[in-house]
C-alpha cells in the first residue's frame, strides 16, 4: 500500500494517494505533447497514449469509490452529486467561453496561427455542436478533429461521462463475487468487437476505434479490475501470477506500441500498423498501464519510475490536470497548421526545439489558466462535496479529479 496518503476533509470515501497524482500528472503531460509537438515528431505520437492511461485509471478510481460504497445509503446520489459537483462546472464554463468569447474573437489573432482557422470555423455553429451540451460529442468527433474546430479533445471526457453514468448501475447489479467475471467478459468483448471492426474495414481510417463508447471501454474496465485486485482477495490470488510475469515486461509492451504508429510501411503492408495499434494494441497497452498504476498505489515501482511519478512537476500537474486538458487543447491548435499537424510558430533550424517551446507556451499558459480557474470557479463549488459525504471506508484509493 502506498505510504504517502493525504486526508480529506470534503466527505470523499477514500483517502488520496499521492503517488495516483504523479500519474495523472504522467497523463497529461503525454497528452500536452501529442498536441504540441510537430508531427514529424515521433515523441507527439508517442504522447497519444495519455488518454489511455487517463481512462485506466478513472477506471480504477471510480471502481474502488463504488465498491467501497455500494452498501452506504445514498449510494447513487451521493456518486453523481459528487461527480457533477466536479466534472460539470469547469466544463461548462470551458465550453461557453469556447462558443461565446474564444470563437467570436479569433479573428483578432494573427492569421500565422494556423490553427486560428478552426477557432473561427467554430463560430460557424458546425453541425452537430449541440452535442457539446449533453457529452454525446465523441460520436462527432470520432469523423475527425475537426468536425467540431477547437474542441477536438472533448471526445474523451464524453467517454468518462457516459461511463460515470452507467457503472454504477453495473456495479451496483453485479453481485461482488461475479464482479471479476463479469469485468473480464467486458473487457474480452470489447476487445473483440473493436478488433474485429478495425480488420473487417468497418472503422476507417482506424483510429475511429478510440472515440466511440462501445470500442474503448475496455481501457476504463481494465482499470476497474484493477480496482477489484487490490481489495478482493480471490481476484488478485488469479491475477497475482500474471501481474508478476507481465510487471517488468510492461515497459517493453508501452514502448512498442507507443512507438508503432511512428512506423511507415510501403504499400499493402502500410495498413498494418494501424489496424494493429487501434485494434489489439489499445488493449494491450491499457493493460501496461494498469500495471503502472498498480505500481505507483503499491510503492513497487522502481526507484526512477518512483522519482518521476512523484516528481514536483507531475504532482503540480496532477493536480490541475482536468483544467489543463480543457484548456490546453485550443491554445496548442492556435499554435500549428490546420492540416497536417506542422507547427506553425516557430522558425528554429531544429524543429525539436521549436516543439519543446511550443509545449512550454501551451502548457505554462494552461497551467495558469487551471490555477486560476481553480481558486476563482473550481474550488467554491468543490465545497458542496460535503453535503454529499461518504462515510469514511479506508486508505484505498482516492477520488479522481
């Protein structure tokens, strides 16, 4: 169990696990590159990764807040009370701002921002808009980024919403020694359609794979497993075996297919790595990721993994890691080409170096922005968490944020 816990006092069921925070910071730092990056880049690409270790662990987060609580009255009013309280707030004020000031004044910005282009299309009112408003836009956006200019990024909490919405009700059905099985057989599921879809041409180009509901669920439900391993007993005496066989070999299993899609083949062969990376691989690399994140709760990462999660920055940016994903995402559009993902500011001889500023800028400024919304708008409605507080169960956890 990690030893570095931080108590709450807003009604939370479980304490905080620190070390959970450099993860998350983990995860938005990967997702701040893929979006900042030049495209020729193999680091952005690489960077896409961080949404799925984000989704692995709201997984294993909201998994363990749920079966902690299952049997507390208020079960589900409490869960959703807590989550909206949350989630809602910020991403409203993010998506009014968006529709209503950003969009309307983006032809202020100088035209070399390539990515003010999308800003502006976005004060068009594009078709299906409204689905920013009700979390359905992920099924927009999976048609491509741009289907809905500068909110390109919004598919995966859409993704986190409707899972919000509808495991309860799961767990809350599932009797607990059917849990594991019935997880698994999700997972199993998804894995197959998903797979099954991407090789029989069903989702082209590939990548559409990531965005729907139906074919990323696995990613959080690994996730939840994880949650079953560190407090059912039976679960981890089966998984205990595979954990330990698979632990050391997790690096290897996330750099292969984080490095993948930086691979170019000629021909017939070029479809491969695609199909690859966004049928099979998306389940193999959440199952990476769990490891991590199993890791970083058990204090059984190794001493550099464990410096890294637990670094200054990670933690900083775990903890304002909701605001920046919001508000990253446009500043980082601003800053590159409206095709092609080529920066567009710049003009270094080492296009690395002109990425790395480019990730400074977007990233300082989202920081700011997160800090800022977090004292002024965030917090104040944070407090109305303890008019819907669990009652205390134990150190296994935390809430995500």
């Amino acid at each position: 169990m990690s030893s570095t816990l931080q108590t709450t006092e807003d009604g939370a069921a479980l304490p905080r696990v620190a070390a959970l925070d450099g993860v998350r910071g983990v995860a938005i730092l990967l997702t701040l590159v893929f979006h900042t990056f030049d495209s020729t880049q193999s680091w952005g690409i690489v960077g896409e990764r961080g949404v799925d270790l984000f989704f692995v662990l709201s997984g294993f987060l909201i998994t363990g807040i749920l079966v902690e609580t299952r049997d507390q009255p208020g079960f589900f009013a409490n869960f959703y009370a807590r989550r909206a309280v949350r989630i809602l707030p910020l991403y409203y004020l993010f998506v009014a701002l968006m529709l209503f000031v950003v969009a309307p004044t983006a032809s202020l910005l100088p035209d070399k921002m390539g990515g003010v282009t999308d800003l502006r299309a976005l004060a068009d009112g594009p078709s299906g808009l409204w689905t920013v408003w009700v979390y359905l836009q992920n099924f927009v956006l999976a048609q491509g980024p741009r289907s809905l200019p500068g909110l390109g990024h919004l598919w995966s909490l859409a993704i986190e919403e409707q899972f919000y919405l509808f495991w309860p009700l799961v767990v809350a059905a599932i009797p607990a020694s059917w849990r594991f099985r019935a997880f698994s057989g999700i997972v199993v599921a998804t894995f197959l359609l998903r797979t099954g879809l991407v090789y029989a041409g069903a989702l082209t180009p590939e990548w559409q794979a990531r965005e729907y509901t139906f074919t990323r669920i696995d990613s959080l439900v690994i996730g939840a497993i994880g949650a079953l391993y560190v407090r059912d007993a039976v679960v981890r005496q089966r998984l205990e075996p595979a954990r330990r066989a698979l632990g050391r070999r997790r690096w290897l299993a996330l750099v292969a297919f984080a490095w993948l899609p930086t691979i170019t083949l000629e021909g017939d062969a070029s479809e491969v790595i695609p199909k690859l990376v966004y049928g099979p691989g998306l389940t193999f690399v959440s199952v990476a990721f769990l490891l991590y994140v199993l890791g970083a709760y058990t204090d059984r990462l190794s001493p550099w993994a464990t410096r890294f999660t637990n670094s200054r920055l990670n933690l900083t940016l775990g903890k304002y890691s909701y605001a920046i994903y919001l508000f990253h995402f446009p500043i980082a559009a601003a800053m590159k080409e409206r095709s092609g993902g080529k920066l567009s500011i710049g003009g270094s001889p080492v296009t690395l170096f002109d990425s790395f500023v480019n990730l400074a800028v977007a990233g300082g400024l989202s920081l700011l922005i997160a800090r800022v919304t977090w004292v002024v708008w965030e917090q104040p409605w944070l407090r109305l968490k303890r008019r819907f507080a669990y009652t205390p169960v134990g150190p296994a956890g935390g809430e995500p944020t």
